[in-house]
C-alpha cells in the first residue's frame, strides 16, 4: 500500500486506513520500533500483561507457593511457636 508522509506540525506523519488499524489490533497508544531501515508499529503491550493467568497458575498449587518451603537455621533452632 503506497502513502504519503504528511505535515503534523514540525513532524511528520503517516495516515493508516482504518482497517489496517483493526486488522492489527492497534489502540490508542502503539510502541514504535526501527528495524534496519524499517519502521514497525505494535499494538502497545499491557504493563500487567500475563499477571492474570500468572495468578492462577499459583492459586491452583498445593499450598499456593511456586517453590517448596525450606526451613532456615533460624526455623530451625530459634524459632518457636
């Protein structure tokens, strides 16, 4: 698809046919990156991408923990209940 860059200001811009912009899924705000001599444009990434499912995942352990419970020195000998 051929465009034209166009006057925004002192910058300049590109116009994107609407269904470009659906089909790639791109919102409000987009993370811009250069590959070589490649402009590429990305839907922006959600900063807590993922922490849903990451979540989960724990809640479904046995006791909740990623990681097994081991017991200090201070468990061990100091510690008592």
């Amino acid at each position: 698809m051929k465009t034209k860059l166009v006057r925004i200001g002192n910058s300049r811009g590109i116009r994107l046919p609407k269904l470009l912009i659906e089909q790639a899924g791109l919102q409000e705000d987009v993370q811009l990156e250069l590959q070589g001599s490649t402009v590429v444009i990305r839907p922006l990434a959600s900063t807590r991408a993922g922490w849903a499912e990451a979540a989960a995942a724990l809640a479904a352990t046995e006791d909740g923990l990623l990681d097994a419970v081991v017991a200090t020195n201070f468990d061990r000998d100091e510690w008592a209940w």
